[in-house]
C-alpha cells in the first residue's frame, strides 16, 4: 500500500464515495425505470391511455409514471371527431400536436383514437347546411376527407390507428344501426380502411370493439374479416377494448375470439383494459348515485376503501388476464389500460356516475397495486 499523505488519503476516500454514490445514483435510477414495458418487453407492448395528464405543462407526476411504466399510448379523447374537429374544417389540434410530440419524445408507439365512431360526434357530422339529414355522397366525402386530415397529419408519427370503433353489435344482430350504416351503408367501415391505408400505408390499422367474446359478435366478425381478407380490404388487427370485471367475460369465450383472430393471421391489440369491482348496474338503475343513499350503499359500497377479499380478487383476475395473454403472446401485440390510476378512471361515472372504483393497476395516489405486483410476479416468479 502506497504511503499516502493525509491530504491525498482525503482525497482517494472522497473520489471512492464519489463512485459509490455515481453508482448508487445509476442503480435508483435503473430501478426508477424499470417498469410494465421492461417486465413484458418481448411479450407485447405495454401501453395506457393518457387525457391532459399534464401535456399543456410538458411534465406531471402521472406523465413521469407514464414514462417509466408504459411504452404506448393512446388518447382517451382528444383525437375523437368531437373534440377534434368539432366545427366542420376547425380542427383542435393543439393537444393532440403535444401528445403526439410527448409520446415521440419518450420513444412510445402512438396510437391514433379513433377515426370513425357513432359515438362522441360533432352535432354537424349527419347534417347538411339546413340542419337536413345528409345524403350518402357527401358523407362519404366528409368521412374521407376527415380520414385524410388526420392521418396525414400525423403520418409517420401515429404508427397505430383504431380506425373503425364499435361498428357491430352483440349476438346475431349483425352491424350496428348507427348514422354510418344507415346513410352509407356497411360498406363505410372498409372505405375508411382504404383512405387511411392510402394515407398513411406503413400505419397499423385495427378494427376496434367491446364484447368479441360474445359468440354471434364474434362469428359475424369473423365472416366480415374473410371477407375483407379475399377482398384486400387494409386491416392489420382487431382491437379488443377489454372493459370487463370480476366475473365476467368468461375466459374460455375470450380465449375462443382470440384463437378465432389469431386464426385468421391477425394479431389481437388489447386496447382498452380495466377491471370494474363493484356491483353490477346498469345505466337506467340510476344516473348518479349520490341521488339515493339506498342506491349508494349498494351500488358504491366502497367509498372508503377496497375490502381486501375484493382486492385479492381484482388480483387474481389482472393475473387471469396476463396470463392468457402470454400464453398467446405471439398474437397478441399489445396490452393497453383504458388510464392509468383508479382517480382518472372513467368506471367511477359510468355506468352510474359518481362511484368509488378500482379498475386499474395504481391506486387513487398513483402507487402500483397488489395487481400490479400479481402481473410482474407471473414473469419474475415461474
Ligand atoms: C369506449 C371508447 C373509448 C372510451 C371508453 C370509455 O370503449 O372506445 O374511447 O370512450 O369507451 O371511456
């Protein structure tokens, strides 16, 4: 050991501790970053949906969490036709331009939400001048015209779109009575395919909807997915929005679309996932539930925090889920949250307003919950 003079000893110990804590600085920060994407890197893309969240400031504790734990997302409603373009030629392009630039900046696949829905639509869209229904013609060319707008805007950038949104529905009953296939007809849905493909050819365009588990659902999509298979209709997956709870879709019937689309060479993107906990009610058993206290107690019965049998069970269900998706995983090319903790939730206003729910993998302080330890447990601890 070299004689060190006291000041040169001083200076060796200072420069070790220096190191150390560079180190101990690079771990807590290796750690700060792993997140969902890392645990499931290989598997699918991991992804959430983001609001405001903070994008008019450029930086917000939820838009940090973001960062670390996901690497897609997707708008919950600023790109809808609504909120977008809600004046025909007036587009709203301000917080769409800044999620986009955030998802580029964090190195994020975007995902474009949505292009063409019978929901969430500007009072002029199914009008003309006079406030008179509008004829096919010029529908059509408004829907192109939209299609090419905003893909175009963003082409290159949005590298998935949900093109078409909820256009069947459940059972036997085939496409859905909207604006759309009343005034164009079905055929709206594969014209959409083929402006955006034009628009933007490398984007991956998906078909978006709830309930594919449902057997006629599922069987009428199919047929409409071979049919556009035959007929070069560009459509490169199905989106399967994941709105479920603690007791249903039965899994054997969601695992059976999954085979049905994975069939058919088309991979599944789980777009929209989040797991409601309360009791089951429908819109018409009451709009808001403060307005009763019986409604309350039973339909929000915790407002003061989940029991933690619930919360096992929430548990056991996202690990259900992630399960089935990495046992498919080859098909499945991403997972998506529809947000990202329980406060931002929509399943607190919907389909009663006013609840206290759970549906997500952080809690109301953006801390990860035991759900969030379940799923990670299912790729750390085999
Ligand atoms: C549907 C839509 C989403 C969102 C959710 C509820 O699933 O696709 O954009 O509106 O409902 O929030």
């Amino acid at each position: 050991m070299p004689n060190l003079t006291r000041r040169q000893f001083s200076a060796a110990v200072v420069a070790a501790c220096g190191l150390a804590s560079v180190k101990l600085q690079a771990m807590q920060t290796a750690a700060r970053q792993t997140g969902l994407r890392d645990v499931f890197k290989g598997d699918f893309l991991i992804g959430t949906a983001l609001g405001g969240g903070g994008l008019a400031q450029g930086t917000s504790p939820l838009l940090e969490l973001v960062a670390r734990e996901y690497n897609a997302i997707t708008p919950t409603n600023m790109m809808k036709w609504g909120p977008i373009e809600p004046r025909e030629g007036e587009w709203q392009w301000d917080m769409p331009d800044r999620f986009v630039a955030w998802g580029e900046a964090h190195g994020m696949r975007v995902v474009g939400h949505n292009l063409v829905w019978h929901s969430q639509v500007p009072s002029w869209l199914f009008v003309d001048a006079d406030r008179q229904p509008i004829g096919k013609d010029a529908l059509i060319a408004r829907l192109e015209s939209h299609i090419r707008t905003l893909v175009g805007r963003y082409k290159g950038r949005i590298h998935i779109w949900d093109v078409v949104n909820e256009a069947i529905e459940d059972d036997d009953k085939g496409w859905r009575q909207s604006p759309w296939t009343r005034i164009i007809g079905p055929e709206f849905m594969e014209r959409a395919f083929r402006v955006a493909h034009e628009t933007d050819p490398k984007a991956t365009l998906l078909y978006n909807d709830y309930n594919e588990h449902n057997p006629g659902k599922r069987a009428f999509l199919v047929g409409v997915l071979k049919d556009y298979r035959k007929r070069k209709v560009p459509i490169h997956g199905v989106g399967f929005q994941g709105h479920v709870g603690l007791d249903y879709p039965d899994l054997a019937e969601y695992e059976k679309s999954i085979e049905a689309i994975a069939g058919l060479g088309l991979p599944i993107h789980v777009t929209e996932l989040d797991i409601d906990v309360l009791p089951r009610a429908t819109r018409s058993t009451s709009a808001d539930v403060s307005a009763t206290a019986a409604s309350s107690e039973s339909l929000d019965p915790w407002k003061a925090g989940l029991p933690p049998e619930i919360d096992d069970r929430l548990t056991a269900r996202y690990r259900q889920f992630f399960e089935l998706f990495l046992k498919h995983r080859k098909h499945v090319a991403r997972v998506t949250t529809w947000g990202t903790f329980d406060g931002e939730s929509w399943k607190n206003n919907f389909p009663v307003r006013g609840r206290t729910n759970y549906p997500l993998l952080f809690d109301r302080a953006m801390q990860p919950k035991a759900a969030y330890a379940g799923i990670v447990a299912l790729k750390t601890h085999k």
